[in-house]
C-alpha cells in the first residue's frame, strides 16, 4: 500500500514515539474504521505492544490510491 505521511503526522510520530513500522502495521491491519471529522477516514488498530492507535487519513473507503496519512494518536 502506498502512502504519504504529512509533516504533522510526523510529528505527531516522533512526540508519540510510534515508528513508522508502526504506522504500516495498522494500515495493513487495522480493526475498525470510521468517517473522520472533516472528511477522510479514521483507521484503529492495535500493536503487538497492546497499544491502541488511530490513525486518521484524508482518504475515504475503500482506502486507493496513496494513503495520505494526516495525524494520528496512540494510548496505551
């Protein structure tokens, strides 16, 4: 799968320590999808470290083309 990840997410990344091995974990198996505020669509998966994170795309289903990965959050 294709992706792009914003300057943002990347950031968003680094605070949150979430690798981008993390990132293609949870696009490639992400459990739960939803309509994202403004647009897009929000991915939810769980690492292998138990940890939630939501990823939130400005794609919406079904997810073609390059992903483009706008932010994203972990808890856990």
């Amino acid at each position: 799968m294709d992706y792009i990840i914003t300057n943002h997410a990347r950031e968003q990344m680094q605070l949150r320590k979430i690798t981008e091995s993390d990132v293609i974990y949870i696009l490639r198996s992400h459990t739960v999808t939803y309509p994202a505020n403004n647009g897009g669509t929000t991915l939810q998966g769980v690492l292998l470290s138990g940890e939630i994170v939501r990823i939130w795309v400005a794609n919406s289903l079904p997810l073609v083309g390059p992903v483009i990965i706008k932010s994203l959050v972990g808890e856990g």
